[in-house]
C-alpha cells in the first residue's frame, strides 16, 4: 500500500481519487491538493459519501515550485500525480526531483503564451530522473494514454508490425447547451484551433485547423464528422514505434459547436494573447473559459456515449491486416458511479490506472517513460476491471480515407 499526492481538483482529479479510493489495498493514503481548496473539500465529501474513504486535502499554488516541494515533503507520497493544467508540468517535476518522489501525468507540457504541443521539454528531464533513480511517466490519460496502451497491445497480440495508425475519439454526449466543452475550456480550444498535424512517410504533414472531414459509424455513437488534428500520442508513438509509417488523429465535433467556434474566433476570443481592457491586460480565451459552464457542473445533464480506439493496419505473418480496438464509456453511468461524465471518467481511470501500475511494480525504471514504453497487459486488464471495458475486432479492410 502507498501513499499518492494527487495535483488538480477538477473532473479528471475528482474521478481519479473516487477511483483510488475504490482500490484501497493499492492507495492506502490519498491527498487531493489544488489552488482552490474548497473544491478539494467538495470532491473529498463526495469520496466519503460514495465510498467510505476518507482522503486529506491541502492548497497548493502548483506553478510555485518550492510551495509543492514543501506540500510533498510533509504529505511523503511515493507518488504525485499531476492532474493540474498542462502549463504547470515542469514546476511540478522539479518538485518531485527536489523531494525525491516519483512523477505522473495526463497531458505534456505546453507554454501559456503558445498552443504549442510537443514533448522534448518533458523528455529533457530524461537525465535527471535517471540519475535521480526515479520514474515519471508522461501521458496517462485515455488520448494520450489509453490509445498508445492500445496500440502496443495490438502490436504484442495481433500485428507483428504497425504500418498505419488511426486514433478515432468520439463524444456522442449532448449536454444540453448551445455551447461548452467537456474538459477545460481554455485546454480544449487550443487544442481545436492550432495547426493540424499528421505524421506520415518520415515527416509531419501540417493543415490548416479543422480542415480535413470524414465520417465514421461509431458503435452505439452512429455516423458522426471526425475531424483530423494534432495530438501529442502521434510524437511519442512515431518516435517509440518507429515502423509507423503513417499515423493521425481524428475528434469528432458538431456542427453547432463549430458555428459558435468560429464566431468566437472571428471576434477575437479566443485569443491567447493579452488585451488592454480598462487599464489591465486580460487573455481573451481564459475571460471565455470564466463565463463558459465549468465542465464539472455538466455531468448531471449528459446523456451518451463516448467511443475511443485505435485502427491499425500492418503485417502478421507476411499477411496484411487491420484491426480496431475500442472502448464505448456512458455518461450516465460515469455520473452515477462518481459524480463525474464521461470526458472525466475516461481520463481520471487511466490516471489511477497508471498510477497503480507505478505503485505496485508492475511498471517502473528510472528515467521519463511515455506509455508505449511498457508492457500493456497489466493495464488493459484494470481497464476491464474498473470501468473501461474494451474490444477488438479484425476488420476487413484498411481504413479507405
């Protein structure tokens, strides 16, 4: 049984702890620390209420390195998972290099003044943390996460090679209102709006944001637009699987979300650069983010589905193949089950996930890890075992677009 110091009380953070708090013989300890600490006092109410467990809560100002050093050092976690937001990555690896406490996230690093997402800032701290005999593991999300789990293990049971690889995430979930995002507004936008890229042939391919439609038949979803962007599995997945010739990502949007998108782009708002407005500079996409719904309050509203998996295509045995492997996650239950929707719950499982397979040995070394880097056994049977159920199946064709 360990300790785990978990960073950031939002809907990723709330699903997390519950999780944890479910799996006591592995989390025997658990903090939720957060700038606003009522909000890690609301979650750890919820944790007493539905399961029983009593978890601690502290403050922490998480860009402030020697303020989480010194929350580190009196908690003495063996693990901190960084749940915050992606800016807050390096200061919370410095912290746990001060302390000497290993290191776990959902999402690389970004600068606040770029949407800018890449990964050599985080694989910097290689060195570091092997001299250090300590392990961070980068991306333990369900996109990043769960989809590179899925490509290795297909990569293990069903392919000997990886040629082409497609990541397919959908949200089927109508929360009910003209316009919202299902995890960080800020986050999300950025990500929408920045260059798309794709890795093919040994180069990145770069297209204009939301430039390049097709529609999928999800199941229990049905035919949805999947549009291709950026996302940061296809630079650790092309760099760990090196065969990859080809590999995307595509996010399903609808067609109102898209509408009020560009209107709010073409008045400015969603800029993240500062603003003179009444003799202070603002950022016009965090002023957005403050008058948009918490994501949190969306998961009593909800109802869908959300379907993410990866198509591979490659060899076996000298035989060309494709296969899709998936996982479909319903809003209403996740809500039930934690509190939380969907969004949330597929990323705040894989969180505990990853942070299990740290805490009992299953995964571990010293140095920065990147999901694909590991034996995915381990954690894609906790993925059957703890809400996320997957499936896969051979298909008779490779993708056609």
């Amino acid at each position: 049984m360990s300790k785990v110091l978990v960073i950031g009380a939002g809907g990723v953070g709330s699903v997390a702890v519950h999780k944890m708090a479910m799996n006591s013989n592995i989390f025997s300890d658990i903090t939720l620390a957060s700038r606003r600490i009522e909000k890690c006092d609301a979650t750890a109410e919820s944790v007493k209420a539905r399961t029983g467990v009593t978890i601690a809560t502290a403050q922490v100002d998480a860009d402030d390195i020697d303020a989480t050093a010194a929350l580190i050092a009196r908690v003495q976690p063996k693990l901190v998972v960084n749940l915050a937001l992606p800016y807050q990555d390096l200061a919370i690896m410095e912290a746990c290099l001060k302390t000497g406490v290993h290191y776990m996230d959902t999402a690389n690093y970004e600068p606040r003044d770029e949407a800018k997402f890449e990964y050599h800032w985080q694989w910097a701290y290689q060195d570091r943390f092997r001299e250090a005999g300590l392990t961070a593991l980068l991306g333990s999300g369900f996109d990043p996460g769960v989809t590179s789990v899925f490509a290795t293990y297909l990569k293990k049971h069903y392919l000997d090679t990886i040629e082409t690889l497609d990541i397919l995430d959908c949200n089927g979930g109508d929360h009910g209102q003209h316009f919202a995002t299902n995890f960080n507004p800020e986050i999300n936008i950025r990500e929408v709006t920045a260059v798309a890229r794709h890795w093919e042939n040994g180069a990145w391919v770069e297209t204009p944001p939301l430039s390049h439609k097709q529609s999928f038949d999800f199941e229990q979803v049905g035919v949805k637009n999947m549009y291709l962007m950026y996302h940061e599995e296809l630079e650790s997945l092309k760099t760990h699987l090196p065969e990859i010739r080809r590999i995307r990502f595509w996010m399903t949007f609808g067609d109102a979300y898209l509408k009020h998108l560009e209107v709010l782009q073409n008045v400015g708002m969603t800029r993240i650069d500062p603003v003179l407005y009444e003799g202070k500079e603002i950022i016009p996409l965090q002023f957005l983010k403050a008058v948009l719904p918490e994501p949190a309050s969306l998961g009593v509203t909800t109802k869908g589905k959300t379907n993410i998996g990866d198509i591979a295509t490659g060899t076996k045995d000298g035989v060309q193949k494709t296969f899709y492997i998936w996982n479909v996650c319903d809003h209403e239950e996740a809500y039930a089950e934690t509190g939380n929707q969907a969004v949330s719950y597929t990323t705040g499982v894989p969180a505990m996930i990853g942070a299990a397979m740290l805490l009992t040995g299953a995964w571990g070394g010293a140095g920065v890890f990147n999901m694909e880097q590991f034996d995915p056994d381990p954690f894609m049977a906790m993925l059957n075992e703890h809400g996320l159920p997957w499936q896969v199946k051979e298909l008779d064709a490779p993708l056609a677009f």
